[in-house]
C-alpha cells in the first residue's frame, strides 16, 4: 500500500530540485561556442553572480562541482609551503583543507564541533597567536550541509581585522548562496566559491568563485596554479578560454533562466522565502523532539542554518527506515546523515527551489512515517509548522 503516485520532492540539500523552467531551458539543440548568444550566457552569468555575491569583483565559471571551484580558489591565490586556517564546524571546511593539504599547502586546523558555530573569539585569539603571519588565509563554509550549521560570516571577518591579520579571507557559500544574506563586498572576503545545484537551483556541473582585489593581487604570485583553474587564462580574449575548452552551454543555458528567476523573485524575497521555510521546519522539529528520540543537531537557535536542517535520531531508531518509509510510500526523498552523523541524523532541506507545500508535504511525510513506524515523536509538528507559516506571511 503506498500513496507515492504523484510528483517526487527531493528533499536533500544537493543537488536541489530542478525548476521545470530550468530544465525546459536546457531542451534545445547545441549551438556554436565562439561568438553570438553563448558569450551573452556568459556575460549574463558572470554579471548575475556579481549581483549575487553582491560583489564588483570577478567571476569565473567553470565546468565543475563544487569540488573543482574549491580547487580552483585554492590554486589561484596560494603557493607550496603556504599555510591555511581551516575554520571547522562540520564535515565541509575540513575537506576543503584536505584538498588543500594535498596540493601542497599546510592545513591548520581550529577544531570545532559538528553542534556549534565557529566562534569568532577563538579566530581572533588564534589568528592574534601568528605573530609571524604564516598564516595565508583562512577558509569556511557559511552553512556546513552536514551539520546544518550557519556560521556568522561577519563576525569572523570582525574577528580578523580584530586580530589585525591580513590572511586572505575565504568562504564557501556552495550551501548558502541564494538562501540567505551573503555579501562578499561589504564583509570583504577575497575569495567565494559555490556551485550551480543548490540555491542557485540547476544541474550539478557548474563551479563559481568571485575574486576581490587582494585575491587577485595574491595570484600573481601564487605558484599553485595549474592551466585549467588558472584565472589569467581565463581573463583570455577568445570565448573559449573563459572555460579552457568547450562551454559547458546546456548548463549554461538552465543557470540562466534560474538567476532570471532569482532575480524576478528578488534576491531579498529569496533569502525571505528561505528563512521561513527554514522557520516552519523548527517549530516542526521542535514539536517532533517531545517525543525525545529527535533533537536538533545544532544547539544554539541562531546557529541553525536557512538551507538545511540537521535532525539527531536517537532512541535506537532506524534512519533508513523513516527515509525508506518517506520514499516508498510518499515519493519523498529525506536526506541522511553524513561524516559523523552517518546513520545517526536526518537532513532535511529547505534549500533553492522550494515553497510552502514542497516543504509541507516532506514534513507531513515525516510525521506520517514517524506514525506508522511508532518512533515516539511529539503530536502535531505539522500544524506547528503551518501555524509558523500563517503567523509569518501575512495577508
Ligand atoms: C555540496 C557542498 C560542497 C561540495 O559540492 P560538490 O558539488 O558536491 O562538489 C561543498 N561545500 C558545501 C558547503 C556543500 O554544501
């Protein structure tokens, strides 16, 4: 017996529901790479991730995920030798570092925990503590997708200048760009990385980094770069090498139409819809967390993030058994727990393409399976997810 019949919510935070208009963009044949629309995709992309990142600086497209884009900031600003702060709160920074630890750079890493923010005064303090200024740049993720934390990105940019260090400031925004405020000019962060298939709602296959001033004074020197990340090569007159090859177009075509629809909502309207949407899934969490078998991940309210909601399952309880409920009989994709929290979480996203009955429905599923598993849940997490909802938007 299922009720699944019907259209599928993917509820995991990446990649993201695709937006029909999106896909429907991409259906077309293959053009040709050298003059015409394709270098209009391009320069609408590269301008729209500025009004995106709220920055004047430069933007490059690559075709990549996010990994790439994370290489790519890398590659482009550090040398051999160099080291790095690694700020952790989560499984994200701590790979970025470890890419970076492979390519040559020396990874220091201040230890965090999966249920907190990175706390700006241990920055400040540790930053303070490199009199020599070994230290080249520090890098972390706004939102850690597998902890659902957010981090105050402008406090520890307060925290650097406290300290009066001149570190590059580096910042991946692959789970927040689009879903909450990010400014990468009015925070001054040098470099930002993110990537097409989470806030920025199409495939997964495209990797963005914007590049302030002091970045690209860095990559001059940096001695990292390689010819398919390198951004002088990209900063080439032919259209090609703005990609080193051939334009990823089809991706290029649907990221398009999805930054017309960001626009079109208006980019405050589209961090508003998140932080509702990111609103109604606590008061739900809150609810089903009676029951005392789920319990927010992250402990602290203002460090629970708009994109993504991590859900501790305790009690002994099956995770892949309320996930394969929500799927089997709903259609409804809930993500797992990753890292640390493999088989021990739930992670339910709110992130880019997504309203009110998407998200809706993914909890109501939840709450069925909660139901028909008997996993001990508090009563109601639906309605105090709709009374959020109605209390919030007003007429
Ligand atoms: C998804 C994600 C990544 C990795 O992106 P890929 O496209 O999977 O390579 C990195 N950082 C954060 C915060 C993410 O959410």
């Amino acid at each position: 017996m299922t009720v699944r019949t019907g259209r599928d919510i993917l509820g995991i935070p990446g990649p993201t529901t695709i937006p029909d208009e999106v896909l429907g963009a991409m259906h077309r044949p293959a053009i040709q790479i050298y003059t015409g629309e394709l270098v209009d995709y391009t320069t609408y992309i590269q301008d729209g991730l500025r009004d995106i990142f709220r920055t004047k600086g430069r933007t490059y497209i690559y075709a990549a995920n996010g990994h790439g884009a994370w290489e790519a900031a890398v590659t482009n600003v550090l040398s051999r030798g160099d080291r790095v702060l690694v700020l952790e709160s989560g499984r994200f920074a701590h790979n970025w570092g470890e890419m970076a630890r492979t390519l040559g750079v020396e990874i220091e890493t201040l230890e965090g925990t999966w249920r907190d923010a990175v706390d700006p005064a241990a920055v400040e303090a540790r930053l303070k503590a490199d009199t020599g200024g070994r230290i080249k740049a520090v890098l972390v993720v706004q939102i850690d997708t597998a902890s659902g934390v957010v981090n105050d990105i402008p406090a520890i940019r307060a925290a650097i200048d406290a300290a009066g260090h001149d570190a590059l400031f580096m910042v991946d925004t692959i789970a927040s760009l689009a879903c909450m405020p990010f400014e990468m000019d009015e925070w001054r962060i040098d470099v930002s990385v993110a990537a097409s298939q989470k806030g920025l709602m199409t495939p997964p296959g495209l990797g963005f980094v914007a590049a302030g001033e002091r970045a690209i004074a860095a990559h001059r020197t940096a001695d990292l770069r390689t010819s398919y990340w390198d951004w002088t090569a990209r900063e080439g007159e032919l259209h090609y090498q703005k990609y080193c090859g051939t334009p990823p177009e089809h991706l290029l075509f649907g990221q398009r139409k999805a930054m017309e629809m960001i626009f079109e909502e208006g980019l405050e309207g589209v961090w508003n819809r998140h932080r509702l949407l990111a609103g109604a899934t606590h008061a739900a969490v809150e609810v089903w967390a009676e029951g005392g078998v789920f319990e927010f991940n992250v402990i602290a309210p203002e460090s629970r993030s708009q994109s993504i909601t991590a859900v501790l399952v305790g009690g002994g309880q099956d995770v892949a058994a309320l996930q394969r409920y929500c799927l089997e009989k709903c259609n409804v994709t809930v993500g797992g727990g990753i890292g640390d929290l493999k088989g021990k979480a739930l992670r339910i996203a709110h992130m880019g393409y997504a309203n009110a009955p998407m998200l809706l429905g993914m909890l109501s599923s939840i709450d069925m399976a909660l139901k028909a598993l008997k996993v001990p849940h508090g009563a109601g997490a639906t309605q105090a997810a709709v009374d959020y909802l109605g209390e919030n938007v007003s007429a």
